[in-house]
C-alpha cells in the first residue's frame, strides 16, 4: 500500500505501519532471486567442447545444408521439367490437329489410306481357231500397280479379282539408296517377305454404292442356277506407309498369235492412242486422261492364210468382205421426225435409233433423203465427219412402183474407236414449196442396209396458214400423245398432224392455205407529259414518255425546229444523243439501256424518254396568237397530258382539241432504270456488320438532266388517244390593263370619265384631274375618291 502522511491513530493503525517493513523485504528477496534464475538460463557464448564431439556436430551442420539445397535444386527441376513437358504436349496437339486436318482433307477427295500411282499391263494372249471348239483362248498378262500409303496403320487395298489366276507374286518397297535415310532424292526398290505385317488374303467384294452388287446397273451378278454369285477379291493388307513414285502417262496393249489382227479398238473415255503392227504382235500405246475407270474393247479377227492378192483384187476383195460383214451386222432403224411449214419453207428434223443385235464398231452409216430436200446439219456421237452428195435415177428398194427418183445421199463416217450397240444421229432438213398451189409434200428419208425402218411424224405450223391432209399413204393416223416426247420436247407449237409407218414407202402431201398477215405496232407510249415555259421571245419544252417497244429503233419526233436547242435527252435513265432523219425529223434511239432479258420474248419492254429543248419565237407585244400543240410522234398515246406556264400580264382563251382540268386523273410517267450493279462480297464478310460502299473505280459518262422552272401562270390540258395530229392546242392573248403595273394613263381616263358624270362636282373633278397627272401617285388618288365618296354618300 502506499504511504500516507496522515498521522496514525488508535491501535489499528499502529499494527499497519508495523507490517509493511517486512512486507517490503519480501519483495526484494523475491526479485533478486527471479534475477539470478533468470542469468543461469542465458546461452554462454563460448562453450568448450571435446574435438570428437564437435567433428560430430561440424557434419551434421553440412549435411543439413547439402539437404536444404537439393531441395531446392530439385524443386526447380521438377519445375522445368513440368514446363517441359506442357510445351511438349502442346506440340504434340498442334501436330496432331495438323495431321487430323490434312487426313480430313485426303479423306474428303481419297476413299482410303493409300493412292494408286501407277498400273501397268502387258502380254499376249491366244485366239483358238474357229473351227476348233474343244480348244480355248488362253490370256497372260503381267500386271504392275505402284500405291503409296500416307499413315502406318492397318489398310485393305483390292488388286485383283479372285476368279482370275494369279501367281509369282512379287512385293517391294521404296527405300533409301544405300541405307542413307537423309537422301530422299535417290530411293531403290527392296523386295519384302510376306510376313506379320505384310498379308495378301481373299475378302469378299463391297456392295457397288450403286446397289447392293457390283454389276451392270447396280444389279448382283448371278451364276447359272439364279443364286448371286459372292464375288472375292485379292487384298493387299500392311500397316507401313511407303514413298510415292511417278506415274506414267502412258500404257502399252499387246496381243500376238500369227495370223490374228485386231480388226477394232475402243477406249472409255476416250483416249489417243496409236496402233503399230509387227510381224507376231500388235503394239497398241495411247493417252490416256486422269480416271478412276478405263474401258478398253478390240475384235480380234483370224485371218486366213491366202495369197496375197493383187491391187484391185484386194480392193475388190475387201468391199465384198465388207459387204459381207455389213450384211452380217443387220440393225433395226427407229425414225421420229418433226416437220415444221413455215412461209414457203418446209422444215425438218429427223432422229434416227439405230439397234444392233450386239456390240460391234460403228464404221459408216447411210441415209437416203428423197426429193429436193437440202441437209442443213448431221449430228452423231462419236462421228468424225460426215458427207451429203446428189443421188438420180435411185430406185427405193421398198418401193412397190419401183421409180426412180432423185435427192441426196448422206454418209456419216464414225471414229473407229467407237463400238456401241445403239447409235442415234439427228439429221435436219429444209425445202421450199409454192405457196400458191398451196400443196406441201413431206419428204422421205431412208436408212440403207438396215433390217427394219418405223417411224412416227409431226406436223407444226409457223406461219399464218391452215395444214390440212390432202393425200397419204402407207401411213396411219396417230394422236399426240403417241408422239414419242423426245419429238414433243423439241418445239413449243401446237401439233397439228401425227402419222405413225411401219415401212418406209409412204406417202404424205399437206395441204396448206395460208392467210395474209395484218401487222400490229411494235410500240405505243402509254403515257405521256408535254410540258412548256413562254417568256418574253422564248420557249422552254421537256416531253417525258413512257413507251412499251418491241422492235422499233427510234422515234420520230416532228415540229421541232432546226434552229431549236436541244437541252438533254434521256432514254432509260442514260444521257444519249439524238439523230437527224433525212426530212429533218428529231429521231430518239429506243433500245439504249434496255434490260437483259429484253430477248426473251413476252411483254414489250418498257422505255422512258426525256427530252428537253429551247426554241424562240417573235416577241408576243399587246395581243395576238400563239400555238401551244405538243410535238407529234410516231407511235400512238394511250393519254397524252399538257403543262402551260404563260406570263401573267396577259389574258389568254384557249382552243383546239384539248380538254382545260384543273388536275390530271391520268398517271404521270416516270423514268425507267434498268442499270444495276454488282457487287461481291469478300471471304469473311460479316453480314450483321454495318456496310458501307465503296466508290465506284469505272468512269460514270456523264449525266444531264434538265428541268423547267416554275413561273407566270399554269394552265393544264390532257386528252386520251393521240394519234398523229389530233392533238392541237392554240391560245389568244391580249394585255391585261388592270393589271399592268405603271400604267397611270388608264387609271386617269377611267377617273375622268367618272367624274364628268357628276355635274355638282365638276370643279372638284378638276382639282383631281389635276393632281391625278402625276404619274408616280396614283395610291393617293384612289385616296382621294374614297374620303370625297365618304362624304358625299349619295353622289357616290
């Protein structure tokens, strides 16, 4: 407790003051204590040791910093190799995006892993006599094919079919020359064992994409007891990629045996090729284009081992044995034909099917075309070229008259790689007739060296005429719904006539009664606006049309003066110039800006005129006559409109064939634009974005537009039906004195005048008269009469 100065008293406080002393002594005793405690746990700093004890001490020390810093060396390690490793699987993803676009790409053009490079054929083959039918041809053929494979994995490529003996296979692979993997220009070719990795086994064929077989037409091939035949092929299976080699543009077809020659050869698609005979063979080489298919068909015919004729006995021998062969080779011959009468002309379009009974070379084919009839074109697939010569004095083997007759013969020569069992040629004709006799004969074709000719014929009609069968025979009547639609599809008249035949010895002679034909207008203007501004000698006219036109190339526009300006002209929206005719005529072009599908026939396109001009004219003075009519043209106005502007100190009264309105109740025209731009939008384009064209880089020709201004008084006419002059508007005009500004003598006359009436005011009169000979106020004169009127409300 603190000590206090207040002085003690009684027995309680002498017993405090007793015990504080030792209280005191105690709390000393216990500080020094807590002092000495407190000195006998600080660490000395030196301390002895023995030399064991602090070698002992000395390697923990070590060791425990060699720890502390593999530690950390090891946790930057593992840092870098952690990094290492992101940025190598980051590679490894960037690599196979890479390699999964481009397998995307390949597999969007290739159907597998691997790509033919090259295929090659070559060997001979033996043709068994015909007369030897226990002995059979026998084939050899070494075949080549080069593949590479783009990724090892496991890849099925078909080689050959399985129902074709195959033997001395023979598999290799391009490597590096010499072991050397760096030089990737210079490659051998090592052999490779059938093995793990390498198998050649059977597998069934895929279904064609076509149809579940891999036959003609999509159709399952089928063996002789009506079950589909499973078809198998010879697969090549590996999982390692090889190296491309180049391929070839060219391949090689040889056939031998002595005594055979190959008599045809075609190619699908077609190819050149070059045939050149040996003494046992005959080498074949043609180019060929870039395909997935190739069709290669030849005839091989056993030639008899004969003297070798002379010259002429060879050519004499070879016709015959073509004839033979001709003969042998009968085909069946379907003819369409469409007949067409026009204005003294006949025309004709022949489709001829020819139907053979197998596959076999088209060398020529023959028509005959009776009458005066001319060829215009021959079309055929596979022709080379074709020849039309006159024939006379030709009997028609069919014919039961047996006349002779003329016409022209036609020939069409085929390319010699062509062998078909159809053949289609189309054949056109035209001819004229005589109108007057009104009689048409329907010419006759006819195929020669050919088993069977039928047919059907159409007749159409292009001109003002009536068709009529006049005479027929050897033909029957046919609706036209038995007209094959190839025939149909070729014209959009209506058939008048259809015939069907079943020999070519027919007949048919039309009657045709034709008709004058009334000519319509190739153009009319459907609206027009004629529009003028007179002031003072001069005369401001803008004639605006909208036409629907045809044919026509210009428009004539009369009553225009030499001597008169023309402002602008447009047609269509675009400035052009117009022409002087050789009677002094203004002549407007009308096919300028047409639209692009003005030859497509239909409605009449429409085309807009603008046409502005400055003419002048004697000076109008106090009264007279002025001639208002619109410009004639030469084409009719459905509803013609009239705008008059006239200055307003004249008074004018119209007359002529226009009606006065207030208004116009007709349409007014409107230009006509059919020029559009166009423009393509880049890659990337966003279509949301806002757009802003770009400047046209083209030169603009330039474009003048006149117009008339607004003054003096307007006056409007209209009139429907304009054709030639009948549109005729002239007006009298005499000056208007009331409202002539400046014109004070008037005014004092008519005041005069007044005033002499009124005898009580003569003298004022006078006063008047007199201040009213002042020109320059009569305002205030007219003042005057008003206060004398006021004051004098019965005089006035």
């Amino acid at each position: 407790q603190p000590l206090t100065s207040q002085p003690a008293t009684g027995p309680s406080a002498a017993m405090k003051s007793s015990l504080w002393v030792p209280s005191l002594i105690l709390l000393l005793c216990a500080c020094g204590c807590f002092a000495q405690t407190h000195r006998s746990s600080e660490i000395p700093e030196v301390v002895t040791l023995k030399l064991e004890e602090y070698k002992e001490l000395f390697q923990k020390a070590v060791l425990a910093e060699d720890k502390r810093r593999t530690e950390v060396q090891r946790e930057e390690l593992e840092s870098e190799y952690r990094f290492k490793v992101n940025a190598l699987e980051k590679h490894r993803e960037s690599l196979n995006r890479e390699a999964a676009k481009r397998s995307s790409e390949r597999d969007r053009v290739l159907s597998g892993n691997w790509l033919l490079l090259n295929h090659s054929a070559a060997g001979s083959f033996h043709l068994a006599r015909h007369d030897d039918s226990e002995q059979q041809g026998m084939a050899v053929f070494d075949f080549a094919m080069e593949f590479h494979m783009f990724h090892d994995v496991w890849t099925e490529i078909p080689l050959i079919d399985s129902q074709i003996i195959v033997g001395d296979w023979e598999i290799s692979r391009k490597v590096p020359a010499g072991g050397n993997s760096t030089a990737h220009d210079d490659f051998e070719w090592s052999s490779v064992l059938l093995g793990p990795e390498i198998l050649l086994v059977l597998k069934p064929r895929k279904a064609d994409a076509r149809g579940p077989g891999s036959g003609v037409g999509g159709e399952s091939p089928k063996d002789s007891a009506g079950d589909e035949a499973m078809l198998a092929d010879h697969v090549l299976m590996t999982n390692q990629s090889g190296t491309p080699s180049r391929l070839p543009p060219f391949a090689c077809l040889h056939h031998g045996g002595g005594g055979c020659v190959a008599k045809e050869f075609s190619v699908e698609p077609a190819a050149f090729h070059e045939v050149a005979e040996a003494k046992n063979y005959t080498e074949i080489s043609m180019r060929r284009p870039s395909t997935k298919v190739v069709k290669l068909k030849w005839r091989v015919v056993a030639a008899e081992k004969v003297p070798r004729p002379s010259k002429s006995q060879a050519n004499r021998t070879q016709a015959t044995d073509e004839n033979v062969e001709d003969q042998s080779s009968q085909a069946t011959v379907q003819h369409d034909a469409l007949f067409s009468v026009a204005e003294g002309v006949l025309q004709s379009s022949n489709a001829f099917k020819f139907t053979f009974e197998s596959e076999q070379s088209l060398n020529t084919l023959e028509v005959l075309v009776h009458g005066d009839s001319r060829v215009t074109s021959v079309v055929a697939h596979g022709m080379q070229t074709w020849s039309a010569k006159p024939f006379t004095n030709l009997t028609l083997e069919d014919s039961a008259e047996g006349q002779p007759g003329n016409g022209t013969f036609v020939q069409v020569v085929f390319k010699s790689s062509v062998m078909s069992k159809e053949a289609i040629v189309l054949l056109k004709t035209e001819s004229q007739f005589d109108v007057e006799s009104g009689r048409v004969e329907l010419p006759l074709v006819v195929c020669r060296n050919v088993l069977r000719q039928t047919g059907s014929m159409a007749v159409v009609k292009a001109a003002n005429a009536e068709v009529y069968e006049h005479t027929s025979r050897g033909v029957a009547r046919a609706g036209v719904g038995e007209i094959p639609a190839s025939v149909r599809s070729q014209t959009n008249r209506p058939i008048v006539l259809a015939y069907k035949y079943l020999a070519p010895r027919h007949s048919v002679i039309l009657s045709a009664l034709h008709h004058e034909e009334v000519h319509t207008l190739n153009s009319v203007a459907d609206v027009a606006l004629y529009q003028v501004l007179v002031v003072d000698t001069q005369r401001m006219h803008k004639l605006t049309m909208v036409v629907q036109n045809s044919q026509q190339q210009y428009m004539v526009v009369r009553d225009i003066p030499a001597a008169a300006t023309v402002w602008s002209l447009r047609v269509n929206s675009l400035s052009t110039k117009p022409a002087r005719g050789r009677d002094g005529t203004l002549m407007v072009p009308l096919l300028v800006g047409t639209g692009g599908d003005s030859n497509e026939g239909g409605a009449a396109p429409q085309a807009s005129i603008e046409l502005a001009w400055m003419s002048e004219h004697p000076s109008l003075g106090d009264n007279g006559s002025l001639v208002l009519s619109p410009p004639r043209v030469d084409m009719p106005i459905t509803a013609l409109s009239v705008e008059v502007q006239l200055p307003e100190q004249y008074n004018f009264n119209f007359t002529g064939t226009l009606q006065n309105v207030s208004i116009f109740s007709h349409k007014q025209p409107r230009a006509v634009n059919y020029q559009t731009e166009r423009h393509a939008t880049e890659k990337g384009f966003k279509f949301g974005a806002e757009y802003v064209s770009e400047p046209s880089t083209s030169e603009e020709k330039a474009n003048v537009k006149a117009t008339i201004p607004k003054q003096g008084t307007r006056y409007r006419f209209e009139k429907i039906l304009v054709v030639g002059d009948n549109a005729v508007l002239t007006a009298t005009y005499a000056l208007n004195l009331s409202s002539t500004e400046g014109d004070h003598w008037s005014w004092r006359s008519l005041i005069v005048s007044f005033l002499s009436m009124i005898a009580p005011l003569r003298g004022l009169c006078r006063s008047i008269a007199c201040s009213a000979s002042d020109r320059g106020n009569v305002t205030g004169m007219g003042e005057h009469i008003r206060q004398i009127v006021l004051r004098n409300p019965a005089n006035g």
